[in-house]
C-alpha cells in the first residue's frame, strides 16, 4: 500500500516542509515508487508512492487541482471507476486519462462529504479545501487502508502509520492506560477509535472526518443495517447473485500485471478466491497466482492428510503450485520483539510473518486473502437456532435438531443463552470446566483489571444477520486487517480481500436467514455458488479443520515460549513493561511442564505481545 500523511496548523503558518520531510522518512517503507510534497502556509500533504493498478502510473500525489482549488492525497484503488465516470460526468475520451486523485476532487465538488457513499475500493484519502478552509478526511468502509490522527485546537496531523502521526509535531508518545488495560485483559474489547496513545485516534471504518479552524466533525457514511432485502425465487438465482458480486470482487483487485500471490488453506474461502483469481489471471494471459499455505509440507511417508488433499486439488485442478509456509519458533519470537504500540500485531501474524517473507523473495506485490468470508458469504449461520426459537417456528426447529440428538434439551438449552446479554459468556458460564484451558486467561495483575472501563460489545445472537453485523462492527475483522496493512508495507506487499468487498458484504446483509443455514449445512449460499467451479471434496467438506497445521503450529509456539520464558527468567531487571502483569504468573506458566498441560495460549501471546523484551 502507498501513504498518506499531512498538518494542518489550525491557528496560522509554520514551518510544515521541514516537519513533513522528516516523517516522510517513517514510511519510506510503504512504498518504492518516490514521494512528494503539496505545501501552503499552514497546510501540508504528503504522498509516498506504491503503483499498482494502470491508473496509479497517471497520478501524480499530492494532487492540486488549481481550478475547484482541491489538494488530494490519497492511498487508494477504486472499483467503480467506469460509474464514477458516468456519475461524474467525464467524458469517453478523457476516461483513460483520469486517475484517482482527479475523480476524488470531482466527487468531492458534486457530493461534498458524502462522497465516500459513492466509492467501492480500498482507500483512505484526505482533501484539503482551499476556498472553504477544510480539511477533509475518509477511509473505506473496513479501514482496508488504515488513517490516525491527533487533534488539537492548534494542530490537526494525519497519516497511514501511527508511528508517523508520532513524528509530527506535537504528538505524545504517553500512553493510554485504560486502552493498554482493555487491550491485555480480552483482545475482543471494543476500543472504538482509541490506539494505545492517548493522543493519537484511528478513523473507523466507514467514517469521514471534517476539520476546519474551530471545528471537528465525524461522520458515519456506511450503515450496513441500512442494506436491502435480498430476495429471490430460487436456490440457484441467490447463487447466481452471489456468484457474479463475488466473481467482480475477485477481477476488481486483479487490475495489475505485477506479481501476485493467494492464500490457501484448502478451505472454502481461500479455495474460491485462489481459483477465481486464477481464472482471471489466465483470462488476462498473465501468470498464475502463488499458492501460499500455512501448513507444513506433506509427509510423503505417511497418508496425505484432509487439508493436504484439498489443496492438492485445488493446485491440480488450476495449475497452481503451492508454496508450504509452516510457522518457526524464530519468526514467532521475532513477531513477540516488535512493539504492538507501533505497529498493530493480530496473533494471525505469527504465522503470516512466514508466508509474507516467502512471498518477498518470491517477488509478489499483492496477496488476495480468503479473510472474512466466514462473516460474509461463507457465514454459517450462527443465531439461526435462536431466530427459529424467538419466531416461534418450532416445528422447524425440531426438525432442525432432531438429527442431532434430543430437540427438547436443544432448545432448554437455547432459551437459557437467549438470556444472556452475550451468547459467548453464556456459553462460558454453562460449558463444563473440563474443556477450558488450565491457566489464567489474563496476567494483567488484579488491581490493574479492577481498573478496566472500556467493554466487548454484547451478542445474544438472535439470527444470523445480527450476529453477522455485530462481527463487522466489533473489530472482529478490521484487527487483522489493520496489522496485515502494517507489517504488509515493510515488504511493499499489499492484501486485498475480496469476500469483505462493500458490494458482496451489503448483498449477505440482506439475505434471509435459510441462506445461510438449512437442515443442518451450515455456508448454504456459499457452497451452491461455487458448484462447478470449486472441486467437490472442498466445496462439500463438513470440517473447516486443519489439524496438521494446527499441532505444527503449536509445537513452534510452545518452543517459541518456553525460548523467552527462560530469557526472561535469565534476565537481572525485567522489561519496563513487566509492571502490568504477574510476571511470577507468566514465568511459572512458561515452564515446560506448564506448557504441556494445554495452558490458554491467548494470556501467554498477550502478554509476551506486550513485554518490551
């Protein structure tokens, strides 16, 4: 991904190029294609260069358009651009001349700031308004191209990293206490637009903010509850429907000739997206995509496991060759040295780190990620049981439950989560201790846990479309985005996800529940739009396990902790930050006969996350 960053003195003039020249040196890593400069007397925006798609080679950021009196900067690829044109008005013949920047201004004169409602792509931009004196900034729907910020009545600074909003003037490094305790007591905390500085915030997704020199404003454009009804006559026409949105999806973030890689599980999600990708590589006559896995190579000496059967199928099917990435206790403990303030970390980095630095030699510049599907086409449905129960369709819910054991405890069962304010601590509370992890699910230390404001948002998961939508409001899924954006750019390689596209994501909205999940096969809609396109043995498998991967993962995990466990005990003065945690705790979980005894890995990775050691 490219980026973007900007001041804007709110109160007069300053020395802005000086200040700009220097932070543009914290993100030269985000792109290899050069930057440049827009500066005023008290407004500065700046641009560090990563081409992509055609388009990008026409841009030349920052953007000034002389006539509307519009600065643009902008890390952005628009999926819509040939609507763009007819909305906007432009011309046939200046169509292939257009970039980005230049549509932006243009939507920005006929929309004003509701402009990004009319936008499909990944992006974050800002526009600087000569004439009206504001300062305009917007991110997509997901954040897919994250932006922070920090605000005062004097300054406004904006950019792509939070490490360069700390190299603007102005900026505290000093930390935000009730973020830091939130983010180590339960990772599913909903943090809002909070970061671990308390004077830094990230725009969230789907939101616009407006500055001027006496006032901020932040909207919120995009309202998936808001979607429309998806109906139609068939099984077959919602999968057709599903097929074509999907299909665009994947073609629209395949608009470049430069190498390009796909995950691959051998589960649904990343199996449709690297055969469509694929298909539309070969379509253009460009080389195929590589296949990258986190799972360990097959052992040819023993039979092939499920998930190397089902990526063996998919490679034979479409020429692909995979690439085996196993995880390593090295590349983990690297990934526990870097500073999760800085640089956001998702736990799925221990393992992305290794197929990132294949990808690198490999050359790639863009992985398509099968990431989220499990929250948009391929949903299982969760809540259904519940939507049946509270329409009192119990008929059907019988017949639903009948196959699976006794119906009438199912839905005793049922009736009591119902009760709860979130299913998952209902669940929590009645699930048999047996099956919990040993170990402490926090080693944040008690006094500081007693001090904790900030809260999960609730889910009593009564249908699928409520569970989906708190899934895309909560986090779930903009985590591991903004930490693959991150740790992505230092080895200029940028994700796109084609199964968390706005267009695909406002159609599962708006499905029915029986989409979803009918007569006990959960990922309905999913499954019949990849008929004849993916191979059966993967389009119809009942477990998204990967239990090969899993226990080599582990096995690299516990190596990698029991490694710091004992550099820590070794060490005469504990890292600075060791004040937040039971270190006594920590040390004596990290043993290896700790470790052996199924410790609950999620208060480990947290917690050596956060240790500056």
């Amino acid at each position: 991904m490219s980026a973007i960053l900007g001041i804007y003195e709110r109160r007069g003039a300053a020395n802005i190029e000086k200040q700009l020249s220097s932070s543009l040196k914290v993100i030269s890593d985000y792109g290899p294609d050069g930057n440049d400069l827009w500066i005023s007397e008290n407004v500065g925006l700046a641009h560090q260069n990563l081409r992509f798609a055609p388009e990008d080679a026409l841009e030349e950021l920052p953007y000034f358009d002389t006539e509307s009196g519009l600065v643009v900067t902008a890390d952005i690829r628009l999926d819509n651009r040939i609507e763009l044109f007819s909305k906007l008005g432009v011309t046939l013949q200046k169509r292939n001349q257009i970039p980005n920047s230049c549509l932006l201004a243009l939507a920005w004169q006929k929309w004003g700031k509701d402009c990004p409602q009319h936008l499909i792509g990944d992006y974050s931009f800002a526009i600087w308004d000569i004439r009206g004196q504001t300062l305009f900034c917007a991110n997509d729907h997901l954040a897919t191209r994250p932006l922070y910020y920090s605000i005062t009545r004097e300054r406004f600074v904006f950019a792509s990293t939070i490490e360069c909003v700390l190299s603007l003037p102005g900026v505290s490094d000093e930390l935000d206490e009730d973020y830091v305790i939130a983010a180590l007591a339960d990772r599913d905390s909903y943090k809002k637009d909070r970061t671990y500085f308390k004077g830094i915030r990230r725009l969230n997704p789907g939101h616009t903010l407006t500055v001027s020199p006496t006032t901020e404003r932040l909207d919120r454009y995009w309202i998936p509850e808001d979607s429309k009804d998806v109906r139609y006559a068939s099984d077959e026409e919602y999968a057709e429907a599903a097929r074509d949105i999907y299909t665009r999806a994947v073609n629209d973030r395949l608009r470049t000739t430069l190498p390009v890689g796909v995950h691959l599980s051998g589960g649904l999600d990343s199996s449709s997206v690297a055969v469509l990708a694929a298909r539309e590589r070969r379509r253009k006559g460009l080389a195929p995509p590589v296949a990258y896995s986190w799972s360990p190579p097959p052992d040819l000496t023993a039979d092939i496991s499920d998930e190397h059967q089902r990526i063996g199928a998919i490679c034979r099917q479409e020429g692909l060759t995979a690439q085996y990435c196993p995880t390593n206790a090295e590349d983990i403990i690297s990934v526990f040295r870097k500073d999760p303030t800085r640089r956001p970390i998702h736990v799925t980095e221990l393992a992305e780190i290794t197929v990132r630095k294949k990808a690198h030699a490999d050359g790639v510049r863009l992985i398509l990620s099968g990431w989220g599907g499990d929250d948009t086409l391929s949903f299982e449905g969760s809540g259904y049981y519940s939507y049946l129960l509270l329409r009192g369709r119990l008929i059907r819910l019988f017949r639903e439950r009948r196959r699976h054991g006794s119906p009438l405890k199912f839905m005793l069962r049922e009736a009591l989560l119902l009760m709860f304010r979130d299913r998952y601590d209902g669940q929590g509370k009645v699930r048999a201790r047996s099956l919990r992890p040993s170990g402490p699910e926090t080693f944040l230390l008690p006094e500081l846990l007693a001090k904790r404001t900030m809260r999960k948002i609730p889910c009593r998961q009564s249908s699928p479309r409520s569970t989906m939508l708190w899934r895309w409001r909560s986090h779930w899924i903009t985590n591991r985005i903004e930490s693959w954006a991150a740790h992505g750019a230092e080895k200029n390689i940028l994700y796109a996800y084609p199964l968390l596209d706005r267009r695909l994501m406002e159609f599962c909205a708006g499905l029915p529940a029986e989409q979803f999940f009918r007569e006990g096969s959960p990922r309905l809609i999913m499954r019949n739009a990849m008929k004849g396109i993916l191979p059966d043995e993967v389009r119809l498998q009942k477990s998204k396990g990967e239990p090969v991967r899993v226990k080599q993962g582990l096995g690299e995990a516990y190596r990698a902790f029991e490694k710091i466990g004992r550099q820590l005990a070794n060490q005469t003065e504990m890292p600075s930050r060791a004040r937040y945690f039971d270190m006594d705790g920590l040390l004596e979980q990290l043993k290896p006969e700790r470790l052996a005894e199924r410790p609950n890995r999620a208060g480990i990775i947290g917690a050596l996350q956060f240790l500056d050691f």
